[in-house]
C-alpha cells in the first residue's frame, strides 16, 4: 500500500527550468528534488532559530543589544567594506539579494554544506 501522497504545486516557467536542471545535473526525479528542498527548508530554520538564540547571548556580552547598537557597527563590519567571503542569513528578503557587493548571501545550510566541501 502507498503511502506516499500526491501534491500539485504550480511554479513560475522560468523556475521550474531551473528546478529541471538542477534534476537533472544531480540524477534526481522532480519529487526527489523538490522533497530534499523541503527538508532542507524546514531544517534551515530551525538551524537559523538555534544560530540566532547562541548570537543574541554572544551579542549581549559585547554590548550588542538594539538595532542602533547593529547600525553603528554595521560600518566597522567587513561586508560592508565588501571584506566578507559571504553572508549567512535566514532572512528571504536578503536570500532573494543572492548576493551583495558581489559577496555570495547563503542560507546556513548551503553555508555549512560549502564549508564540509572544504575541511
């Protein structure tokens, strides 16, 4: 008996080719895809929830503790002299930036997925 169930979403021409690409490239059936993209959605927030909570208590001890105190030292920052090699963020306004001053804005699972490739 099946257990699976069958959902029909609808996308945009120009994504749903990307989405047949990535398919492709990686030798995975669409709902194969589209499955691991939800899990990996879902998991990245709850990975972003726990980075978050641990920053805000390392942010409190530097004295970090309002958006005029983050505004201040956004300046001093090294993306903001664009010195950063990329931008962690769960933030989908600045994800769908992809990048800014040409520094790459990743999720915090494409950040660690990138950083197991390199260890």
């Amino acid at each position: 008996m099946r257990t699976a169930k069958t959902v029909s979403i609808t996308l945009p021409p120009e994504l749903l080719v990307k989405a047949q690409a990535v398919a492709h490239r990686e030798h995975r059936t669409m709902s194969e895809l589209f499955r691991e993209a939800l899990r990996r959605y879902m998991t990245g927030d709850e990975e972003w929830n726990a980075l978050r909570k641990r920053l805000r208590v390392r942010g409190k001890a530097m004295g970090i503790e309002s958006e005029s105190d983050v505004e201040r030292l956004s300046d001093e920052y090294p993306v903001a002299r664009g010195r950063a090699d990329c931008v962690v963020s769960g933030d989908r306004h600045l994800l769908n930036l992809q990048a800014f001053k040409g520094i790459p804005i990743l999720t915090v699972r494409r950040f660690l997925d990138a950083l197991e490739t390199t260890l």
